[in-house]
C-alpha cells in the first residue's frame, strides 16, 4: 500500500478523504466544498468512535479534524490517539485541522499532537486547496521517536503566518486571529465587515438589553441590502432566518448560544464561498433555515 508521505501530484480525483466533524452543518460544507475542487470520494464521521472505525476498515489519504470550542469531539487527542496506532499507514496519514478558533497556542499544541496543517474558518475554497497540495505534494517528514511521533515541527509554512510580521524573533499576540491566505489578503468586503459587526453585537444578545437587540437587527438589514445588491439570494434567505431567530428567541429570552454561533459561522461561510458554488450555498441557506424554523417550534 502507498506510503502516505510520499511526495505525489495532487490528482483530486483518485483521493479519499474522511472529515471528522460533530456538527452536521460544519461536516456537509467541508465536503461540499471539497467536491468544488473534484475530490468526489468523501467519507464523514461524527466523532472519533465512528473515525476509528471507518479507519480500520476503509484505505485513507487523509484526514480533516473539524473542531470548535465546546465540541464533544476533541480533535488533538484524536490525532495524538491516530499517531501512536499499531497500524504505520493509518499513523502517518496527513491531518488538516480545521477550526474558527486559531491561535498561535492552538498551532504549538496541534503540532505537538501531530496535525500537519491548519484551515481556519470560514473556509476559503483557494485556502483549502493550498492546504491539499502542501500534505500531498509537500508533505512533512514524519518523525518517530521516543519524544515524539508525527510530522516534522520545523518546516515553515506561509499558512502558518498571523499578521503583518513574519521574522521569527517577532512577538506574536495571543488573541484569536484568522490564518491570512494569499487570497485573502485584503480581502476586506463590505458583507465581512458587515458580519463582523453583526457578530460583535451578537455577543452582547440578551433580553434585558433591547437596544442591543435593535443594533443587532439593524445590522443584519445592513447586510440584506448588501445581499440583494450583489443578486446573493442564499445569503439573503440565511439572514431573513437568523433574523427571524434572534427577533422571537431574544425577546422572549430562548436565545441559544450554540444555535446562534452556528447561524452565525454558516452566514460567515456564504459570504467567504464564491457564488458559483451555487449548490453548496444553497445547501446552506436550506439546513439553516431549518434548524432555525425547527429550534423556533420547539
């Protein structure tokens, strides 16, 4: 059998790919936006029991780990469990983790688990394509010692860059900061800045604070206004039903944490995909609403 860490060309169509998920929401846009770029063999799992057990019985290429605060799934040690399995292929396959919440930490910690590469979210389609070409054209060398198993902690990647410094003496904050992609460079569109706010007021939701709630619902036509101006029926529809959540479920104090951070991560996925992923988009918009009509009838 091939050895997973032998440099190859990427050929989409001949790969197999697991994507590791606890969200259904996260889990369909990963392989939707896989099959994008014609990578048709697409296999899911929701946590690590169903992960393990489809590895032992199915050939893999690699591996997406998808994980968010909060989340059942705990991805590092998943990966920490996969590099010290009997079985040398299944320990040296290439992991991507996927994540909304990276930090300079969280790239130490996941390097020290043994994940090869980072995709931050919302996911840009050119990013997730960069990251398959680096773990199968360029992959890591895997190292296996009594200190550590996994691929090689040294190599310098451009998608492990954080800001505007790039020298390795400079000192780098802390705080939550997306991976910057060449394509996102400046990237900076009115519906992200839109979206951005939103989510910044969001934080603040609750039913005691109606003027919150009257800033959070301004915000969303803002980005309405914008979705109609750019013909972005999807992300309009997405907004229509968040905006219908947080106007009944705020009022009422029903707000759901974790229904509105999903909400939230889908609008910020429609804005970042292309329109011409038109069947993934719409796909989106659909399962949001409803969840959203669904959490509302409860």
């Amino acid at each position: 059998m091939q050895d997973p860490r032998k440099p190859k060309t990427l050929r989409p169509r001949t790969l197999s790919v697991l994507v590791v998920d606890a969200v259904n929401f996260s889990r369909g846009m990963i392989a939707e936006i896989l099959r994008g770029h014609d990578v048709t063999n697409v296999f899911s799992a929701r946590g690590a029991a169903d992960a393990h057990e489809f590895l032992t019985e199915n050939a893999i290429d690699l591996i997406f780990l998808s994980w968010e605060p909060g989340d059942a799934f705990e991805a590092l040690v998943f990966c920490r469990a996969l590099r010290r399995a009997h079985n040398d292929r299944l320990r040296r396959l290439p992991v991507i983790l996927v994540t909304s919440s990276l930090t300079r930490q969280m790239v130490i910690d996941g390097r020290d688990a043994g994940v090869d590469e980072f995709l931050a979210k919302p996911i840009s389609p050119a990013a997730l394509k960069q990251r398959l070409e680096m773990v199968i054209e360029t992959p890591r060398p895997f190292v296996d010692c009594d200190v550590f198993i996994g691929p090689c902690r040294r190599r310098k990647n451009p998608a492990d860059y954080y800001g505007e410094k790039r020298r390795a003496g400079d000192i780098v904050a802390e705080t939550p900061v997306a991976m910057v992609d060449h394509d996102e460079e400046g990237a900076r569109t009115p519906i992200r800045i839109a979206l951005a706010a939103l989510r910044q007021t969001c934080s603040k939701l609750h039913a005691s604070r109606p003027d919150v709630l009257a800033a959070a619902l301004g915000e969303i036509k803002i980005a309405e206004d914008i979705a109609m101006g750019s013909k972005d029926h999807a992300l309009h529809s997405a907004l229509a039903a968040f905006e219908a959540y947080i106007g009944i479920s705020t009022p009422a104090g029903l707000l759901d944490d974790s229904v509105m951070h999903t909400a939230l991560s889908a609008l910020e996925q429609l804005a970042m995909l292309p329109q011409s992923y038109a069947e993934a988009r719409d796909s989106v918009a659909l399962a949001l609403g409803k969840a959203i009509q669904k959490k509302l009838a409860a």
